[in-house]
C-alpha cells in the first residue's frame, strides 16, 4: 500500500517544509507555502517503463571508457528553431518554451508537428479539442500530414498507455502545467504535480532517445510558472517573446546544454501561422525619407548571428523638476551610466534633461557594443543634429571615455557592408591582426569619445 503524506510547497520557488512556514528560507517570500497531499509510489509500481518491460541498472564507468559519439540531429524545417536550438533537435532532449499567452506557443508546435516529414509525431493537448487543433492545423497547413498524431489527454499514466502503443519520434506536450499524475493527490498545476509530471517525461526522453517539447505557462512577473527546479531538469528554456499588437516575434535561448545560449530566432505572425524571417537587420531598421536627429544604427550579435538595430534617443527639458531616465529594450543602469560619461567626460549638462531610450523593433540588447551607438543618438538628440543615416557604430565606451575593442568585429563589419552602410565606427584597438583590405566599407577608427563627437558634428 502506498504511503500518503502531507506537505507544505512553497509556491515561489518549490521548496519543500514538513510544517508551513511563514517566510521561505530558499526565496525569502513571504505566505508561498500551501499544503498539499502527496502520494508516495510503491517500489514495484514503476511510473514509466520501456517496452521491454525492464529497468535500466545504472553502474559506474571510466571517463576513458566511455565512448564519445557525435549525436545526429533532426532537422526540424524551421531554420530559425534549428538556429536557437543549435543545429537541430537532440535525441532525448526535452525542450521547455514559455512566453505570453495568445503569443504563438502551440502555433509554433503545431508548425513543428506538420512540418517533420517521415517522423511520426504525437502532439499532446490538455487544454484544447481535436476539433480546435484541427481547425489551426487547416489553417497553417493545408495539407493533411499521415504522421501527426493528437491526443487530448492529461493523465500521465493514460498518457505512456498511448506512447508505447504509438512508439512516437517526437513528442509535444501542450502545456506541463495541466498534466497530472494519480501518485500525487493535488490539483494540476501545482508544484509537486508539475515536478512529478516533468520527471516521468525526463525519464521516458532519456530511455527512449524520444526529444520532448513541454509547453510552460508564465507568472504575470514573466518567468515560468511552477518550481524553479523546472527550469534545471529540462536540457533547453526558450522563451517566445514579442507584443500581441506587432506581427513579430522572438524565440531566445535562455538555457542550452546542446548550443549557445544567446541565440534567437525572429518569427511573423500571420493570419496562416508563423513566418521565418531569414534577414532580421532589414525588419529592425526603419525606413525613412529624411533624415532625423537622435537616431542612430549600432552593430550587435545575438549568440552567431550579426544584426544591425536602430537605436533611437530623445532628450529634453524636465518639465517637473526631476529628470526622468527611461529605456525600452536596453538596461536603465546602464544607460545611466553612459550618461554620467558623456557629463563627466564631455561637459554635456544632461542632469537636468529627461532621456528617453529605445530599441526598434521590440527586441533587448544586451551586447555591449552598441554603447557608442546609444551615446550618438543621445548627443545627436541634445543638439538636434541628425546623423546619416549610412554610418554605422560598433564600440564599447568606457567610464573614463575610451571606446573599447568589442569580439567578433568583422562579423559586424560584414553585416553592416552587406546592408549599404557606407561608414563604420569602431575601436582603433580592435585593429591588431585586422585585414582592413578585404571590406568596401569606410572604417572610422576611434580611441576617445572626442573624436566620435568631432568626426560626426566637427
């Protein structure tokens, strides 16, 4: 006979207490802790067993023992998911995507679903019909795929019946947060159930090299709902980010035990599903007839990929007394910071002027490299003097006003040449072991913030 026992979770973060608890000493929340009845499983009932029947005894081996294999990766026909999942889907891997909802999960899984040809493919719903998933299915793709399967279950148990019948090559799960398991008394959604229903998952990937995408439902903070340790048993978190109200939108990488975790994917949404959008530099700048002041274009790389963004700053008076610092897409610190360089370093009296900041194109840079493109538009704004369009900025400032050398230039380069600039900005010391001869592009090599201000306004 199983075992029942009580427990206390602590929402927040999932941290387990015999007795509740009023602050949490993993978090530090307060009042997070809620009882729940937990349903220990017998040893002989195994939740998830191979189809052989047999269990796996793990023994100790020899680091030089172990044999070290390239794994072959699936290719998914989406080359933006290929990209931020590194060259493709890894056997036994399990993948968890978050984001907003309404904000395109399940049509980016269903796209994966239809796409993968010659895989069957078993898509799992616990909040929508067969008859709703077929209407989406209709409308992004109109022809009917033979390998895509569609259960709409919650029960785990009920779940691995349908797995090992089916013997699937890719699973999809829509979402983690409605599933449930019959070894723990309480409702779907909460801690222990989502940790429960995330390691029989885990388990069944592993044994059966099957790749696994769990689909997370997100806090209104905006991380992933359920325990922290969610996050830390699966092997990749992409996060789908973007506004309802614009057609775009990003997939980042947050964790990847298989590639980099800095790479994103940039998706259209349409009336027929999700578009790639293979060139994101000519989405993220703006076209314009004329030219205007504070807007300037800045070289970033988001994990290998080069983009050109266009960074747009507005300074004015303080109506009330109390400048206000603002940053959309960029950190605040950090743009504080530049801003005491520029008073500091230059004599520009910006302490008593508001500044406003702003990343087009909705996405968030973290690349240091386009500090001089941010201090550019900031001073063209101060003194309403516009900056052409065809010149480029790829540099890092320091606080006592040096610009420093950035990784991967001539990536940057490439990308700002291939898209008509006709001027760059760089670091002069990013020049050592350079080959300046091979770009068209007009290289403007600078030390000290004096001689960007001096180059661009005399």
């Amino acid at each position: 006979m199983a075992k029942i026992k009580s427990a206390y979770f602590c929402q927040s973060c999932g941290y387990e207490s015999a007795k509740w608890l009023g602050k949490c000493p993993s978090c530090q929340q307060w009042n997070t802790f809620v009882e729940e009845v937990v349903e220990k499983p017998s040893a002989a009932s195994a939740i998830w067993k191979t189809t052989t029947g047999q269990q796996r005894v793990a023994k100790p081996s020899k680091l030089e023992d172990i044999t070290s294999a390239t794994e072959e990766r699936l290719l998914t026909g989406d080359a933006e998911l290929d990209r931020v999942l590194g060259g493709g889907l890894v056997p036994g891997s399990v993948t968890l995507i978050g984001g907003e909802p309404g904000i395109g999960k399940s049509t980016l899984m269903l796209q994966l679903a239809l796409n993968i040809n010659q895989k069957r493919v078993l898509y799992v719903s616990g909040e929508e019909s067969e008859q709703q998933i077929k209407m989406r299915a209709e409308r992004i793709n109109k022809t009917p795929k033979a390998n895509c399967f569609i259960l709409t279950e919650t029960s785990t148990q009920n779940i691995f019946k349908q797995l090992e019948q089916l013997q699937p090559e890719i699973l999809v799960v829509d979402s983690i947060q409605t599933l449930h398991s019959a070894h723990i008394e309480s409702t779907p959604g909460s801690v222990s159930q989502v940790r429960e229903c995330t390691a029989e998952l885990l388990r069944f990937a592993k044994e059966t090299a099957t790749p696994v995408f769990l689909i997370g439902h997100i806090t209104k903070d905006g991380a992933i709902a359920g325990p922290k340790i969610l996050e830390h048993m699966v092997d990749t978190v992409l996060q789908f980010e973007g506004d309802r109200h614009h057609i775009y939108r990003i997939l980042r990488a947050i964790k990847n035990r298989f590639g980099a975790a800095a790479e994103l994917g940039i998706y259209a949404m349409h009336g027929n599903g999700l578009r790639e959008v293979s060139n994101p530099s000519e989405v993220l700048l703006s076209q314009r007839d004329e030219e205007l002041s504070g807007i300037t274009i800045g070289a970033t790389i988001e994990g290998a990929r080069p983009m050109v963004i266009e960074t747009q700053a507005l300074v004015s008076a303080s109506a009330y007394g109390t400048p206000q610092r603002s940053a959309t897409g960029f950190d605040t610190k950090r743009m504080n910071m530049l801003l005491a360089v520029l008073e500091k370093r230059c004599g520009f009296r910006l302490s008593a002027k508001d500044v406003f900041l702003n990343i087009a194109g909705g996405i968030k840079v973290e690349d240091p490299a386009i500090d001089l493109s941010i201090i550019a538009a900031i001073i063209s704004s101060h003194e309403d003097i516009p900056i052409s369009s065809k010149i480029c900025f790829a540099a890092e400032v320091g606080l006592s006003g040096e610009i420093r050398a950035v990784n991967r230039i001539a990536q940057r380069i490439s990308e700002a040449e291939k898209l008509g600039f006709e001027k760059i900005f760089i670091s002069s010391y990013n020049l050592k072991g350079f080959n300046q001869e091979k770009f068209k592009i007009e290289l403007v090599t600078v030390s000290k913030i004096e001689e960007v201000f001096a180059a661009l306004f005399g």
